[in-house]
C-alpha cells in the first residue's frame, strides 16, 4: 500500500491519507496519485476486503 493506514475499532474502519505526498503520474498520465491500496486488501483482522485509490487532475 501507497500512504495508506487503516485501522478497525469495533465495527467502524478508519482510513488515513496523507493528501500533501504524491507518487506521480498514473498510467495514463492523466491524473496524479496521492494514495492506493494497489489492488484490493483485507482489512486488519478482518475478512472484508478494500480497494483505494486517491488522485487528483494534473
């Protein structure tokens, strides 16, 4: 994972995502990528899974 932290409380999912780092161009180059999970994750001591992706215009 790019800049991504998660973490479970109960039943509640928390995600953090730094907004001000970037990881350059997407592959298209269209936009520009500040966070992923680069494909879908399980949850922390959990059996749900999550896909995250944060970008931006360039």
């Amino acid at each position: 994972m790019k800049n991504v932290e998660m973490t479970v409380q109960g039943t509640w999912l928390t995600i953090k995502v730094d907004l001000s780092k970037e990881f350059g161009p997407s592959a298209s180059g269209k936009t520009i990528i500040i966070a992923s999970t680069e494909g879908n994750v399980t949850i922390p001591d959990r059996q749900e899974k999550v896909g995250l992706n944060v970008y931006r215009k360039k």
